[in-house]
C-alpha cells in the first residue's frame, strides 16, 4: 500500500514529532509499503544545540542527511516531499505561525490535488493543527483511507493557552471539525499517546471509533557508557559528590517551575561531603521567565560562584548562591543554558542525578510529553509536578521510577527532594524506571504497535 504522512517536521529537523515519525516511516517501508512523507522545508538555521553548538554546524546532521538522499535514491526508505515555507516562521510570532500553518496547509492541499497514482492511507499528525481535516478530505479524493496519531489535542489545547473559552462557540465550533477530520467510514483509526489523552479523545469522538493510546519512545539501545557520563559531569563542573536536579527539555506553557525553585531555599542542608546543583537545559516560552526567577533566587556574589554549566557554551546564564536568612548554609548552584543536540542526548540525559519534569494539570490528556521516556531509559529518577491521574503520574506511581507530587505542593517537593539526596534511594528508583522503560517504552514494540494501527 502507499501510505502518506503529513507533518510539518521531519529529520533533520529534530522536533520530536518529526523524530518519531521518521521511525513509523522506516517501519512501514520495512514491511514493504511505499511511504511519502510531505513536511514542511529545512531550516536554513536553527538556534537549537546545547553547549554553544549551532545545529546548522553539526557535522552528523550533514553527514546523516547525505545518507538519507543516497538510500531515498535506492529506494530502501520513505520518499520525503519538502514544501516550501516562508521565511517569517523564523522570527515565533504569533502571525508568523499562523502564515507559516497557512502555507503548509496549502502546499498539503496542493500536492494531494495533483497526485496522480492511488494512495491509499493518509495519516495525519498534530503539526499544525487541523490536519486531520486535509487527511479526511484528501482520502475521499485519492478514494482512500485516513488514519491519525494526535499528539496533542485542539482545540483543547486552545483553551489551555488561553485562547479560547471551554464551551464558547469558538470551542464548540473547532471541536465540530477536529471530530469530522478523524470520522467517517473511511477512518481507519486513531492513536494517541497516553491514557489520558485516549480517555479524553474517546468522550468526543464518534462512537463505536474508540482511540487507543501507544506510548513514545526513548532513546534505543544500552544507556551511555559511564566514563562517558563521568566525563560530561566533570566539564560541566559537576563532581561525583554533586547531586544534579536536571531539567531538560522544553519550557512551555503548560509546565510548572516555582514549586522547584520555592522549595530549594527551605531544602534540608546536604550532608558535608555532599552538594546540590540545580541545572536547566532547553528553551521555549518560559525561558526568559526561568531566568528572571534563577536571577532573583539566588544573588550573586555572595561566595560560592555557580560557574558556567558547560565550558563551550559562552552565552549560558548562571547564577551564583544567596545566603539563606535563616541558617549559615548556602543556597546550591542554579544555572539555564540551551538545548543539548541530538547525538549527545543519551550521555546528557545520564548525566543527572534525577530529572525534574512537570505537567499544569490544565494540560492533562491534552498532550503528554515525551521526557519521561528519555529519562527512564537513562535509568534516572523523575520528581514530576503534576497529578497523579495523567499519564506521566500514573507511568511514574506504576514504576516506581520517581515521585509524584501535586502542583503548589512546596512541602511536598522539600520532602521528595530530601529523598532524593539518598543515592542508594536513587538508584533503586532509576533501576525500576530503566525496568518500566524496557517494558512499556521499547521503539520496537511500540512502533509495530503503531504501523499495525495506522493499517500497515
């Protein structure tokens, strides 16, 4: 059969939807389907890439692309169709994502209206929104099939940015026609990514149509060598007597940040041949406002200097300690510094002691992050903020593999990071999340799982 799969990114652009795709993509042709991919255009420069390296100038995204054209040309992988982009998505506006959306959903149009040859199953992504209407659209006129893998939910997530009212006419406007996008006879299913967001769908959704939910994945294969790690830690300053509380990832609107940082000024002290460094990794949203809140938590110049967090990377921000008004004891080192790259993901992942990650429970089954795949299959602890009913909590109570504590909760944040500051208490939490993780998040499975509900 000849699939098509419809988003707006796609290697080597290293968003995680186009990430994941891409191995969906492979799969199917290894079963012997013919797949095109229509995305959206390279772009020319990214301002992703941790420690000051641009993605632009990374060796393996060239080499990897190269390798890419020669197997499309034999044949062996999907055929990846480029559209063409304007460049006024570059500069993040609101209009500009919007112009940007535009002309993808035109290019889709387009290219669907001239196909000549049969497709026979069309699947559509969430990047942009409202694909599943072109999918819809697009399989009565190829005479075909469409399919969905939703990876977040609109116009839910509308309500959540704040952009429209639960139950206005805009909402129930919009709902109309993400509900016709992924009806009708010639649907052949839809998938999400967490029971949350499955349970949610399912409630709209035209019945006798249920959605079902298969997990993403991590990172594939044995976790990163410990000299590695040790390495990495050492050139960011971080000795094996540091207990790191890692963030890494996006920082949008639907996280949570203050219950950390309120928490680390009433954090029961480490023990003396112990210290606590707190570190961000990541953009988005939000960054600008974890900045101002690292700035304003801990004043610099008060002894202990934070220091840069990566030694390559000049444009980090970091801060140093602030005494704490009630005892004699130093707050720990904080410091932000930028998206890691790629092929350096599974040793930075390993190289923190326990991972912070966060969830507003506004955003519950309306998207379901995908770090927490990522960081059992580093075999770390996740503290997660957030509640216990989403998929990251229940995953994160099921396995064992961190703790769960409920937005506000700053007390409840204390406790669990006094907690974590035992590693004997971390390795055993890390040991059963790299468990869970070789269970429920394996690439293979869940990847089979995925062509066989898409129809391949």
């Amino acid at each position: 059969m000849h699939f098509v799969l419809l988003n707006q990114f796609y290697p080597p652009d290293l968003l995680p939807t186009g990430v994941m795709l891409e191995a969906v993509a492979e799969a199917l042709v290894a079963r012997g389907h013919e797949v095109t991919v229509v995305s959206g255009q390279i772009p020319v420069v990214r301002t992703e890439g941790g420690c000051g390296q641009k993605a632009g100038d990374k060796p393996s995204v060239v080499s990897r692309q190269s390798s890419v054209n020669l197997r499309q040309a034999s044949g062996s992988r999907p055929r990846v169709v480029r559209l063409w982009a304007p460049g006024w998505g570059k500069r993040k506006t609101a209009l500009s994502k919007v112009l940007s959306y535009g002309a993808y959903y035109f290019g889709v149009a387009s290219w669907l209206l001239r196909r000549r040859s049969r497709v026979d199953v069309i699947v559509a992504l969430s990047s942009p929104p409202y694909l599943s209407l072109l999918a819809r659209m697009g399989a009565w006129w190829q005479g075909g099939h469409h399919a969905h893998w939703v990876m977040d939910l609109y116009p839910d997530v509308m309500v959540a940015h704040g952009m429209l009212r639960e139950r206005s006419l805009g909402h129930r406007l919009l709902g109309a026609l993400a509900r016709w996008g992924m009806g009708g006879p010639r649907c052949r299913g839809v998938i999400t990514l967490g029971p949350d967001m499955a349970e949610r769908l399912n409630a709209w959704l035209p019945a006798g149509r249920p959605s079902v939910w298969v997990p993403l994945w991590g990172t594939a294969g044995d976790p990163p060598a410990p000299h590695d790690v040790t390495a990495l830690r050492q050139q960011r300053g971080w000795s094996p007597e540091t207990t790191v509380f890692l963030y890494s990832g996006n920082m949008g609107l639907g996280h949570r940040f203050t219950e950390v940082l309120e928490a680390m000024p009433l954090l029961v002290a480490a023990p003396p041949d112990r210290s606590i460094h707190l570190a961000y990794f990541g953009g988005g949203k939000r960054q600008n406002e974890i900045q101002t809140a690292l700035s304003s938590l801990l004043s610099p110049g008060t002894g202990n200097s934070a220091g840069a967090l990566c030694t390559v990377a000049p444009e980090l921000v970091s801060a140093g300690p602030r005494q704490r008004s009630t005892v004699d004891n130093q707050l720990p080192p904080a410091s932000l510094a930028g998206y890691v790259p790629q092929e350096a993901l599974a040793v930075h992942l390993a190289s923190g002691d326990v991972h912070l990650a966060s969830l507003d429970p506004a955003w519950d089954g309306m998207m379901v992050p995908s770090k927490l795949q990522g960081i059992f299959a580093a075999g770390r602890p996740v503290l997660f903020t957030g509640s216990r009913t989403c998929s990251m909590g229940r995953w994160i109570l099921e396995s064992g593999g961190g703790w769960v504590v409920a937005p506000g909760d700053v007390a409840g944040h204390v406790q669990a990071m006094s907690e974590a500051l035992d590693p004997v208490e971390r390795a055993n939490r890390g040991a059963t999340a790299r468990a869970f993780s070789d269970q429920w998040f394996d690439q293979k499975k869940n990847v089979a799982r995925i062509v066989e509900g898409l129809g391949g």
